[in-house]
C-alpha cells in the first residue's frame, strides 16, 4: 500500500487537539549489558489498572535524550491511547555507560531491542501488540533493531535520516571528506582507550566549531536546548556513523512500515531508495513543505504524524 497524502488515511482519525494534557508517567529502568537505562512510561489519561494496552516504542534524532522529540512523541501516542515508552540510551542522558555521547549505531540498535524486551514484561502493555517509532537517524536503528524480532508487530518512521555510502560521500564533503573523518574517529578511539575521550559541542549558534552549527531545534532554548540535553558529541562517532547503511536495512525489515516524511527535510531521496528495498506491507506519506526541525515539535506536523503512525498501529493490532 502506497499512499501519498495524510488525507488517504482518513480524516476521521485525525485528532483535534494539538498536545496532550494530563497524561501520567513514570520513571523506569531496565539493564542491556550490565548497564542500566533509565526511561519514563507514558501512560493514557484513562487507563485504568489491571488493562493490558498496546504499546509503542520511540526513539529520536542523534545526540538527543528522552527529554526532546522522543518524549514528546511518546506523550502523544499516549494522547491516542497506547503505552509509551521513550529512554536514553547508553552514554546519554541519565543512563549509564562509560562510553559516553558516542553515536554508534549498533549499540543504539542493541539497545532499542532491549527496551523492547523490557517492554514485553511490563504488566500494563499487552506483549503482543508493541510497534516501534523512530525518528531522524534512529529510524535507521528502529528498522534494524524491529527485523526479525517478534517483540514488534510494527513500526513507523517519522522524518527519517537514512543513508547509504553515496549519500554520506554527498554530504560530508566527498571521500576525501569522509576519509578526514574516519580518521579523526580512529584518534578519539585511541584516546578514549588511553582515558581521554574527545568531545565537541553538539550544537551552538556562536561556536563554529561545534557539531551542529546554528542549526534550528537544537540551539534554541525554547526547543531542543533544554537544561537536561547533553550538548556533546564524542568524535568517535564518525567512523560508525559515516559506515552505517540505513538504507541497507530496507531489505531485512519484515514488519508493516509506515513512513512519514518531506522532500522538504533531511535526506529524502535516501528514504526512496530505502523505500524501494522493503516488501510486504508498507505505506508512505509525503506532507509538503515540512522542514526536518518542524517534524521534531511543530504542534500541527508533530499532530499528523503522530495521527497516521497511531492509525497504522492500530490497523495492525486488528489485524487488517
């Protein structure tokens, strides 16, 4: 199934209200490892004790913690009914890891399965309707960690950041520019190995040598750049990063896929070609005009994905 507009899915199932009031959650934890990974549950206005609902997962952009898009989201799905649960994942935030503020994309993969797993315990959320939200470069990670794994029936990918060699070669400068990288990554290794890892600002709209140089969202206080978000990034990200095919995972992934994304945001031709790999069940919606930022805490987008993500879920939950 291909669908091109939010309107093909429905207007009956769009919600009026913009964020949601009143929703209560609840700090968790659970191990991957050894290594403990903090979390808050997200549970619906009227649930009641004892019911068993279904359950989402979310995750959000790179460097980000549970705080910023993925909290958000995840009050929203439970805005629409679901039980949701955003974490940190390990050396971010408040969980643990001696690693710290690395973007490492299978570790992040590693630990979306075990949250996943935790999910499945939790007496609140029937284990066999669990979905995956990921959004920006964590939908990468959501599509792995969901392949071949019967904890998630289904998942969607809001705004993704997925990319295969050539579009990291386009981006970050050529091959050479990627070989500067990867280089730089290798030392920071080397150093964190010797006791000193080595870190940059993740985003500042004065420093410009920090990793996202006045860029929206993340350099805004009335946004992304809350108290609680880490604002670093440790340079031996690059090397897992830069080597990482997102795209690639289009040809494991074996759960109903829904994707909703711009041409107007982050990498969209490398969701095409990602979109080209699936099979089976898989739908798409393309809004027009909506900047990657935008798709992180703009009330009305925020509203439409999260609208036709809680729509596929719950298509899928009854087995349609």
């Amino acid at each position: 199934m291909r669908l091109s507009t939010l309107s093909a899915i429905g207007a009956a199932l769009l919600h009026s209200t913009a964020f949601a009031a009143g929703i209560e959650t609840r700090p968790v934890s659970f191990q991957n490892e050894g290594v403990t990974l903090a979390g808050t549950l997200y549970l619906p206005v009227d649930y009641k004790p004892g019911e068993k609902r279904p359950g989402v997962l979310v995750t959000g952009a790179w460097t980000s913690i549970k705080e910023q898009m993925s909290g958000l989201y995840a009050e929203e799905m439970a805005e629409r009914g679901f039980i949701a649960l955003a974490f940190d994942f390990r050396g971010w935030g408040q969980s643990g890891g001696n690693i710290r503020f690395k973007e490492d994309p299978a570790a992040k993969t590693d630990d979306i399965v075990a949250a996943a797993d935790y999910m499945t315990t939790l007496p609140e959320i029937d284990a066999g309707k669990i979905a995956g939200l990921g959004i920006c470069a964590s939908a990468g990670y959501m599509a792995a960690a969901a392949s071949g794994n019967p904890d998630f029936t289904a998942i969607s990918l809001v705004a993704p950041w997925l990319h295969d060699k050539a579009i990291v070669e386009r981006i970050y400068g050529g091959a050479d520019g990627v070989s500067r990288l990867i280089a730089i990554s290798r030392e920071a290794e080397e150093a964190e190995r010797n006791g000193q890892p080595r870190m940059i600002v993740a985003a500042s709209a004065n420093d410009s040598t920090a990793l996202m140089y006045q860029i929206p969202y993340y350099t805004e206080p009335t946004r992304g750049l809350i108290p609680q978000y880490d604002n670093k990034f440790n340079l031996a990200s690059w090397e897992p990063w830069l080597t990482y095919d997102s795209v690639a995972t289009g040809d494991r992934l074996d759960k109903p896929t829904l994707i909703v994304h711009s041409e107007a945001a982050a990498v969209p031709q490398g969701t095409h070609a990602f979109l080209a790999r699936l099979h089976g069940d898989a739908s798409e919606i393309w809004l027009d005009g909506v900047t990657q930022f935008d798709f992180y805490d703009n009330p009305q987008h925020v509203t439409r994905a999260t609208d036709a993500a809680a729509a596929h879920f719950e298509r899928i939950n009854k087995g349609s």
